[in-house]
C-alpha cells in the first residue's frame, strides 16, 4: 500500500530540460568546453549542475574541475536560469492534475537534483507549493542521483515529521530519468517511470511505466 509520494522536479513536473541543457551549454562554452545535445542526452541528463558541470569538464579537460570554477559554473547557470523563469516556464499537461489529485490523499514530497529557489519560484509561480510538504534539492543531498542519499533523506524527512509510519517499500517515488530510478530504487520505494525523457525501454526497471505524465492516474501510483 502506497503512504507516500516523490515526484521529481525537472522533466517531471516542469517541461525544461532542454532550458538546462542550453544554459550548461552555454555556461561551459567560455571555458572550451562543448557539450552537444547528444553527449548531454546520454551521459548527463538526471545529473545534477555539479554532477554535469563536473562531469563535463573532466570529459573535455582530461582532468578535474576545480572547486572554485565550479562553483562560479553553478552560479552564473543559477543566474542564467532565473532570468529564463522570469519569462515564465511551462508544467507538464496533466502534472499539476495529478499532483491536486494525489494531495488531499497522501503527503507529498519532491526530491530533485535542481536549486531550492528555482523549485519553490516554480511551484509558487503555479499554484503548487502547498500541494508538497518538503523539498530535497541540491542543497540537502550530498550527491546526486543515481545515488539514493535524496530519496533517503526524504524517507528520513516524512519518519520525522510524522506523515509516514511504514517502510520504504510503501513510498512510491515518479522520475523520468534512468539515474532517479535506479536511486529510488536503491532506497526501497516503488517507482513509476515517465517517458518524457528516455524510451520507456531504458525505464523498464521501474515498476511501472507510462509514455506521459498526463496518462498517470492517482489511483495508477497509489496502487503500485
């Protein structure tokens, strides 16, 4: 029986994957560093900015970015990305359906790889942010997917707060990449995967899959 429910953030509920694979691009682009759409859908896509920033430099550089660059890479992709929301970023048909269904009937949570600010400016901007209890975002989890730290310290957040009193397996978790599904997984929750990102071959470990977001029920997740 299904408590509880994570949904991740980008590529789940809000449509801009490509915004951050064009503002990575662009970031890294001073720096000669390339990162064509194709490296970015096979290699980096469910990273965090970290993790892909990171990833990225090492695959052009032959060698690791510094701590310091780094962090400037994130901050000016930051800035880049709130400048993008400002013109207004657009939900997924049927996410903001789903996530109204869901919330009167268990508590929800996001667990997402992306900046706490940018997370919150979206769910106000829709309508949204009193649907979720809490947040993880890239701030709480010392690594990002395929790790499981997230969905761990989300279990840890729902036990603490008193809104899930059974296990895991009793948490159903709704992800659209390879990496948020295998790191929900490591954690013990039931996952949906949401083809919105990869063939729904590449999900298939999940334990259920749907082409769109929009053709997930409550009642489809609550039943996992």
């Amino acid at each position: 029986m299904i408590r509880s429910v994570l949904f991740d953030f980008n590529g789940i509920i809000l449509d801009d994957e490509t915004v951050h694979r064009d503002l990575f691009a662009e970031v890294l682009a001073p720096h000669g560093v390339p990162l064509p759409a194709e490296d970015y859908e096979h290699l980096y896509l469910g990273m965090d900015d970290r993790g892909c920033l990171a990833a990225a430099w090492r695959a052009a550089k032959g060698g690791p970015i510094s701590e310091e660059t780094l962090r400037l890479l994130i901050r000016e992709k930051a800035r880049l990305y709130e400048k993008r929301m400002d013109l207004g970023l657009p939900l997924y048909e049927g996410a903001a359906s789903l996530i109204q269904d869901l919330a009167p009937k268990v508590p929800l949570g996001i667990v997402s790889g992306a900046l706490r600010p940018e997370i919150l400016h979206a769910l106000t901007r829709h309508g949204l942010a009193k649907a979720f209890a809490f947040v993880i975002s890239a701030e709480d989890a010392p690594l990002g997917k395929p790790d499981p730290s997230g969905y761990l310290l989300a279990f840890q957040t729902l036990a603490d707060r008193g809104l899930h009193t059974g296990g895991p397996g009793e948490i159903a978790v709704i992800e659209d990449s390879i990496q948020g599904i295998e790191a929900a997984k490591a954690a013990g929750m039931k996952t949906v995967g949401v083809g919105h990102t990869y063939p729904l071959s590449q999900l298939a470990h999940a334990d259920r899959t749907v082409s769109h977001i929009r053709d997930l029920t409550a009642s489809m997740v609550l039943s996992l």
